[in-house]
RNA sequence: GCCGAGGUAGCUCAGUUGGUAGAGCACUUGACUGAAAAUCAAGGAGUCCCCGGUUCAAGUCCGGGCCUCGGCA
C-alpha cells in the first residue's frame, strides 16, 4: 500500500548531517527542480536529496490525493524511502484542496527542514503552487463558498457568461479586464471574493517574497521526445493496472465530480466506463491531454521565470546537478 | 466482373439553387492569485483524387480515368 509507505517515509525524521546545513538562519536555501510532467523530476530530485542531506517538498496538484498513486506517478514506495517527502497524500480524493493551503504547507515543511538543518527540495511541476510559494503570492483570505459559486454558475448559464462578467465590472473593472468574460470559472472566483470581502480582487492580490536563497533547476527536453515519454509512460500506467485504480476510487464511493478526478489519467477513464469509448480511445485521450497540459506548463515557466536553470534532462547526469547544488551551497554568503 | 457509396486541413467529416472553402479534434501559442493535471482564449495549415468538357465563374454540373469501402457474382 504506498500510502502507508508515503506516511512512513514522511514520519521518519532522519538525524540531521551537518555537511550541507545551511549556515545563515536569514536565508533558507531553497533547492527548486521543475520542469513538465514525466521529464524525470522525480527520481533527480532523490538522487540529489540522498546526496546532501535533502527532503522534498512536493509541488504538484495532485500528488496530494491519497489512493490516487499510477495515474499521478507518484513516486514509488522504494523512493519515497530513499528520501523523505512531504505534502504527497494528504487529503481524501473528495477533499478541495487549494493553492492557499498549499502555500501554506509548504512554507511550513521548508521552514521545518531548515529547523532541522537538512536541505528542502522543493519539486514539482505545478506552476501556480512553485509561484505562488517562490513570489510570495498574497492570496486573498476568501475561501471557497460552493453555495455562492453555484449560484454564480447557474446565473452565467440563465444570463449568459456575459451578463456575469458585467457583474464583475460592476465591482472589479481592473479584474474584469484582465479575465476573459467566457472564463466562467475565473469570474466566479473574483466576484466571489468582492462579494464576501467588498473589496475587489485585484486590489488583495500582493506579493511578499519569502526569505529564502533559491536555485531553480528546470529539467525539459525537446519536445518530441517529451512527448514519446509520455506516451510510454501512459502505456506503462494502463500495464500498472491504471483502470483497476479508478474502479477502486470509484468503488470507494468517490464519484467523477470530485475535484481528485478531473485530472489526468483519471477523468478520461468516465467514458469507457460509460460504455462509450474502448481502452485504446482511453489511452490515447489520456496521451493527447498530457501533451497540451506540458505545453501549458512550458507557459507557465516561460511566463513566470525568474532565472531558472534549464537542463537537457537527456544530457544531465544526477551527478552534475548535484555538483551544481553542491557549488551553490558553498557560495552561500559569497 | 457487376451494382452501390465515397475520395475536401494531420484525422473524422460538413459544404445550401455553381460565385476560388468550413467544423470538431490534432498541432502551435497565450492568459492564469483559495478548483490549476483545472478553466479559458488566439493562431497557422488545404494542388477540394487526376485529365478533359460546359460556364463569365466548377469542391459543386457532364464525360473519362485512378483509388478506397460495402454488396453481388
């Protein structure tokens, strides 16, 4: 059972090796592996956080669920050994879980290996998490209300997306610029927070950078192969047993409308359930999404890049990044 | 061999009474502050199977050819 491996691995609290703690208790250092999804981010990172003293903060949106392990590529039960990790498994699939409370974790699990002298890792290829932990993102104290955003749907789909986003301008003309009025979702969303808050999103929307000394490493590869490792990644979930998964979720009692299933690898499974579509649609659905969502992650990074490190993933031997963590570490207060 | 259907974007197809082509998906790109593996947007792309004919004008009509699929022999 990998959750029970995970939850192990996140309780073990190695003892701290003095070699690469940090020596400035100003500045954390903060080690960032990023890049799109099945780049190899995973096993890097083990590699480098077994060679100097590291525990991994995960930085991905769905990893978080637990009984969700095939389709999310989590990590295996013998890596999440090899080193510890943190923020996998740790809601239900049926759980909301949000970019606040991501923040939040995260800010806690790095504070936390600093406090115990070990280096935090922090990987992943959520672009919106990395950011909003990496610039500080002061997010709005609004949580979610489904009641209101319910209402807010069912009045964009009586009076059109149009008559909502008007709405929105009533009270945010800055946020109704910025979001495309057929962006049903975004819209909710800020007038959610100016009709609970009467202050207008973009007028909460901060930035804080956190205290901490980072180096940002971005694994990728030239598109095509990135793409032929995806599709034999997917092929190598369906032989793991990719679809006994899912009927477990959903014998469980988690249903298609949970948030855990709208992701990858799960919510192309509904139609062939359904008796619609055959496996082969299922595993080429499933091939197809992957690669619009790593050029959407590709996006993100080129969008939100404050000097991250590119390295051909084909062409960087483990030991060359941890070479170049090693160097960094050394440099601190240079 | 005969009968029928069809050959239009990478794929599946739509193209009204003839006026030099569209849709979905793919592909590429962009947005993104409590659903983010979500959600939304933009863009490029086609010798309309070939040859000939009718016409001011043919993807569309006529003739011939090639190919594919189905049925019958």
């Amino acid at each position: 059972m990998p959750t029970t491996a995970a939850s192990a691995a996140r309780q073990t609290a190695p003892a701290p090796a003095p070699e690469a703690a940090p020596q400035s208790p100003a500045r954390v250092p903060l080690v960032v592996i990023l890049g799109p999804t099945a780049v190899g981010k995973t096993a890097l990172a083990i590699c480098v956080a077994s060679a100097l003293n590291g525990e991994i903060v995960s930085a991905d949106s769905r990893q978080v669920y637990r009984h969700m392990d095939i389709g999310t590529a989590k990590p295996a039960p013998d890596e999440l050994a090899a080193a510890p990790h943190h923020l996998i498994d740790i809601v239900t699939p049926d759980q909301h879980y949000s970019l606040a409370e991501y923040q939040r974790a995260a800010y806690r699990a790095i504070q936390d290996i600093h406090a115990r002298e070990r280096l935090p890792l922090l990987v992943g290829g959520t672009g919106q998490y990395l950011t909003a932990v990496l610039e500080g993102w002061g997010i709005p104290e609004v949580p979610p209300d489904p009641s209101l955003r319910a209402e807010l749907e069912d009045f964009a789909a009586a009076q059109g997306a149009r008559a909502l986003h008007d709405r929105l301008r009533a009270v945010d003309p800055t946020a109704a610029r910025r979001i495309d009025y057929r962006n049903i979702r975004r819209v909710v969303r800020a007038l959610e927070v100016s009709l609970l808050t009467g202050a207008p999103i973009s007028a909460l929307q901060r930035k804080s950078p956190p205290p901490y000394r980072v180096l940002q490493i971005g694994l990728t590869l030239p598109r095509e192969a990135l793409y032929e490792r995806i599709d034999a990644r997917v092929d190598r979930m369906i032989a793991a047993g990719l679809e006994r998964e899912v009927r477990a979720l959903l014998d469980a009692g988690y249903t298609w409308d949970c948030p855990a299933m709208s992701g990858l690898g799960y919510a192309q499974w509904q139609p062939h359930f359904a008796g619609d579509a055959t496996l082969d649609d299922v595993a080429d659905a499933i091939k197809r999404e992957t690669r619009a969502f790593v050029r959407r992650q590709y996006t993100w990074f080129r969008g939100h890049d404050s000097g991250i490190r590119w390295l051909d993933a084909a062409q960087t031997a483990p030991d060359v990044v941890i070479g170049m963590v090693r160097d960094w570490l050394n440099d601190e207060g240079a």
